[in-house]
C-alpha cells in the first residue's frame, strides 16, 4: 500500500468515526427522551451541540464538502 492510500484510507476512517459519533450523541439523546418521556436536561443538550460541533470540524478537516454538516443541522 503505498503512502496517499494510507493517507486516504485514514481520512476515510477519521471522517466515518466523526459520522458515528455523531450519530451515535442523537441515539444517545432520542433513547433519554424515551426513557424520560421528555427532552433530555438542558445542559447535556448543549454538552451534545459542543461534541457535534467537534466531531464536524474534524471530520471536516478531513473531508470537506459532504453531507454531514447539513444533517446535524437537523438533528433535533
């Protein structure tokens, strides 16, 4: 395997590992609400934006362009 593959296969992971988190904040969220039978405390919903935002601007940085800022956009 040479090195821009390498390089590439690791952008690839870094930016899935960043979807998967941030898929996995809203299960996290959504599964609370049900449990609880309402939103989950103010303060975990803004600790959640903050890890979101993280994990976007990693993933970013490794690939731009896709549709993943548009999607939690409209996490709720």
């Amino acid at each position: 395997m040479q090195n821009d593959e390498i390089k590439q296969m690791l952008a690839d992971l870094i930016w899935l590992d960043a979807l998967i988190a941030t898929e996995l904040i809203q299960v996290t969220e959504n599964t609370s609400a049900i449990l609880r039978k309402s939103p989950p405390p103010e303060i975990c919903l803004r600790d959640h934006d903050a890890l979101r935002a993280t994990a976007l601007g990693i993933a970013e940085k490794y690939r731009t362009g896709t549709a993943l800022g548009r999607h939690l956009g409209k996490h709720q």
